[in-house]
C-alpha cells in the first residue's frame, strides 16, 4: 500500500471542514468551540483549516447559509411541488410546514444553528440577516401566488405579501425554538400547533372572494 495520501480538491476539503464543523459547533456550541478543534475532526492541521476560514466565526457563517439554503429550498421546492399540482392554499401551507419541521427533526446542528443560536459576531450576523432576508422573499412569493387578499388594511400587493411572508416566517421560527425545548411533541403535533396558530387567520386574509 503506497504511503502517499490522495489530495483532496479545494472544494472537497472545504466540504470536509464543514462536516467536521457542524458536529464541533453542535457539540460544543459557539463559544467552547475551537478551530483546533475542528482542525483535529477534520483531520487537518490548524494552518490548513486556516487557509480555508480566516476566523471561526468566518467559518460559522458559512455553515449558516448551507444551513439555511438547504431548508429554504427544501420547503420551496415541496410548496412549488404542492401549488403546480393543483393543491389549496391550505394544502401547500401544511406540506410547507410539515416540510420545514420535517428537516427540523433530522437535522439538529442546523436546528441549533438557524434557529436557537445567535452569536453576536457581525460576520454570523450577517449570516443570518441574509438567510432571513431570502427567507422572506421565498414566502412572499409563495404568497404572490394567492389571487387575492383579504386585508384589513390597504396595502400595496408587495407589500402585503412580505408583510405576511415576514410574520409567518417569525413565528415559526419561534415555534421551532419552542419545540427545541419541548421535544416530547412529535413532529406531527407540532404541525398541528403552528396551523392552529397560522392557518386560521390565513386562512381568512387568503379567501377565494
């Protein structure tokens, strides 16, 4: 067996270092974290990982918006999937929802991550400034799609769909640091709680006339 190791690529090793920090910063959390500490998951040395994150919070960042790109287009896709087959307002709401939680459930680093912690670094600020900004865009298309609406308030239509995509978008992500704390609910019950909560007036404002 030759002794000589197989380089790996930029974007490989950029990869592996990212594994390696989802697991660190979940297990240690932002502060205890270190970059030895993920130089030594990832099998690396410090100087390499260096060469690749300037600062741990640099490196943070990075796995915030794979993070959260990886959920947003998760749930825009399923909404996309649920609208073009012909399903309600309703239906692309719920499988929405259930699609959001659902990545919840399986993914608990990001859960920590988009969710729970805010560490006051403005690199990670700005992280998550922007995911939330795409966030909204998302939702508010999804609502562009709704034919009309039925607000209280006159507002121009961009407005009132970034007005409901922001509010939606808020509580559940307040609802999703609730169940962090509350993980006896299932999935499931958890849907459920948000659509009590949502559905309900949303259904409403989004009403056929």
């Amino acid at each position: 067996m030759s002794g000589s190791r197989r380089r790996l690529r930029p974007e490989d090793r950029r990869a592996l270092i990212l594994t390696a920090g989802a697991a660190v910063f979940a297990d240690a959390g932002y502060d205890r974290a270190t970059m030895r500490a993920v130089a030594t998951a990832a099998g690396i040395t410090t100087p390499v990982l260096y060469d690749h994150f300037a600062s741990k919070a640099e490196l943070y960042a990075a796995l915030v918006t794979r993070e959260a790109d990886d959920l947003i287009t998760r749930w825009e896709r399923v909404g996309e999937e649920v609208a073009g087959a012909g399903g309600s307002t309703e239906d692309v709401f719920r499988r929405t929802i259930d699609e959001i939680y659902r990545w919840i459930e399986a993914n608990p680093t990001g859960w920590r991550m988009i969710f729970l912690d805010s560490p006051s670094d403005p690199a990670v600020a700005e992280a998550h400034r922007q995911r939330q900004e795409r966030a909204t865009e998302v939702l508010a298309e999804q609502f562009g799609r709704v034919s009309g609406l039925r607000l209280s308030v006159a507002l121009e239509r961009d407005r009132a769909d970034r007005f409901l995509a922001d509010a939606a978008k808020w509580t559940v992500n307040a609802i999703a640091a609730w169940w962090w704390a509350n993980r006896d609910l299932s999935r499931e019950q958890v849907v459920e709680l948000t659509a009590d909560l949502l559905w309900r007036g949303l259904a409403e404002v989004t009403a056929d006339e």
